[in-house]
C-alpha cells in the first residue's frame, strides 16, 4: 500500500511518483527471493484453492490461512483486498479512485490515463495473488486494517497497517498524508505529471553525478584523460541506459575538449513539459578540478554547446 509522499523514495517509478509502497507490495530480492517467491507460491495455491472452494493440502497452508479474519462485503478489509486485485488486474483508474489521491485522476482522460499505466505497471506485477488480511478495527468513521505484506527488504510476509477513513457509504484508502493530500487536491490531474517531471528531475541529476564518476575513474587510469559516452559504456564504468532517455525521460551528452583534458556533460527532457522542464549541464575543468553542476528552464535546449 502506498503509505507517505516520500521525496526520498523518487527512484525507479516502483515508487509511484515518488509514493512509498514499504507497507505493500514489494517483495524481496537477491538473498530473499527465495522467501519470497515460496511464499508467492503459498498465495496462489490458497488462492486457487478457495476461489474452487476446496480445502487446503498442506501444513504450510492451513497455517497461513489461519490468521485471517471474514470479511464483509463494503468493509475497511473488503477495500484493502478490493484494491490490491484492481491494482494486480491492471484495472487501475479503479484501484487509485478508492484513495484520497482520487482528486488527481478522476479529471483524467482515458488518453492519459493510459500514458500513467506504464508508470503503475511495475506495481501491478509485484502485488501478491492472494492478501492475507488478519485484522480490522473501526473507530467512528475512521478504521485500520492490517494484513499480510512482504516485506521488501527480506520477502518474509509481516504486519502492515493501513489507514481509512468512510466518505459517504465508502471506505477511502489514505495513500498520502495531510500535507500531500492538500497538494493533490490543489494540482488535481496535474499531480501525476508534475510529479513524474520531479522524478525524472532527481534521476537526470543522478545520471549525471553517475557520468562524473565514472570521467574520474577512467582519468585515473587513462593519465588523467576523459572520455566520451561510448568508451565509458564499452569499459563498463558507464550503464547503458544513459545513451536513452527510457528510464528518466533525458537525453545526455558528453563533449571533450580536443585534448581531452576536459568535459562537460549535458541533460535535456526527451520531451519538454512532458518528461521534464530543466536543462542540466556538469562540467569540469580537470582531473583534479571540482565539477559544477547547473540547471535552468531553457524549454528543452541544452544549457552548453
């Protein structure tokens, strides 16, 4: 579930624009793959087996089913599980007009709303088939719910709590906190595009910071020369996704001077307005010179030539 607006969290759109999942739909990785992936299994053998209504097989099973709770139908937990299968069904103009982030979408034209399914689509993969909600507590108009979730260091499945308020005869899923709610009803359908333009901000910033790096390693063992996008690449100081703008909506370059004892880098949005705003330029006068960095609104042109 998407809990605070986390500008810390910005990388890689699993975020969201930036929303944190840490108390979703995450799963583990490298080390807890395996844990994950068992229990992923565990979920779909559940799920399968109650959608045919037939008992379950195994230890592992009965005690994962064990510490649930019935539920309702219009409950707080018939919303969480409600949501995640919209979310995991791709339905997801559905899944986000049952938050209190509905003020950004419901102005959205399907046109747009296709454009931001690309960016919920990672989400989407890494919902669980089956959500193992093992509580509920309502207080006035107000409830928590708590469920099951992987966590998404070690995979291992953990108690999430998710907040809801009732608006009329629904229940809303509180996705983002006061501060970002009140910004959300302020921008509207804009939230979604301003935010991806502060993502892909922070992520030309990054790339650039990571094109420094990798000047400085190759002058190090190069007597203090640097080089272009291709050689860096090519040595592997470089990832390859820096020669496109697919993962943070930037273009990038490098320049030399003739001896190449010096570079300067440039960024500008693939399409302005769209996937970004400003322009960003390093540069360097040495080796062992301090690199600068500055970005200004040059509608989509580069700040050096």
């Amino acid at each position: 579930m998407f809990n605070k607006i986390s500008k810390a969290n910005f990388h890689l759109k699993m975020s969201l624009f930036g929303l944190c999942l840490s108390v979703a739909v995450i799963g583990g990785c490298s080390a807890s793959a395996k844990n994950h992936d068992e229990t992923s299994t565990v979920q779909a053998s559940v799920a399968t087996e109650e959608k045919n209504n037939l008992p379950p097989k195994s230890a592992a099973k009965n005690a994962y089913l064990k510490g649930r709770i019935q539920i309702t139908a219009n409950s707080p937990a018939d919303a969480i599980r409600t949501f995640y299968k919209n979310l995991r069904e791709r339905r997801f103009r559905e899944a986000m007009m049952m938050t209190n982030l509905r003020p950004a979408i419901e102005g959205l034209s399907e046109a747009e709303m296709q454009d931001l399914s690309a960016d919920f689509e990672p989400i989407a993969k890494q919902v669980p088939p089956d959500i193992q909600i093992n509580g509920e507590i309502l207080t006035g108009e107000t409830a928590t719910v708590t469920a099951k979730m992987p966590n998404e260091d070690t995979g291992m499945p953990e108690d999430k709590v998710f907040n809801l308020r009732r608006e009329s005869e629904s229940w809303v899923i509180l996705t983002a906190d006061e501060k970002a709610e009140a910004m959300v009803k302020k921008e509207g359908k804009n939230y979604f595009f301003n935010a991806r333009i502060e993502v892909h901000h922070v992520e030309a910033r990054m790339m650039l910071e990571r094109i420094v790096k990798a000047q400085a390693l190759y002058s190090l063992q190069n007597d203090k020369n640097f080089a272009d996008m291709q050689t860096l690449i090519s040595r592997g100081l470089l990832a390859v996704d820096a020669q496109t703008s697919d993962s943070t909506g930037y273009r990038f370059n490098i320049s030399l001077s003739s001896d190449k004892k010096k570079y300067f880098a440039t960024a500008e949005p693939a399409v302005y307005g769209k996937t970004g705003k400003l322009s960003f330029l390093v540069e360097t006068e040495g080796a062992d010179k301090k690199s600068l960095f500055k970005s200004q609104d040059k509608k989509g042109k580069p700040l050096k030539k």
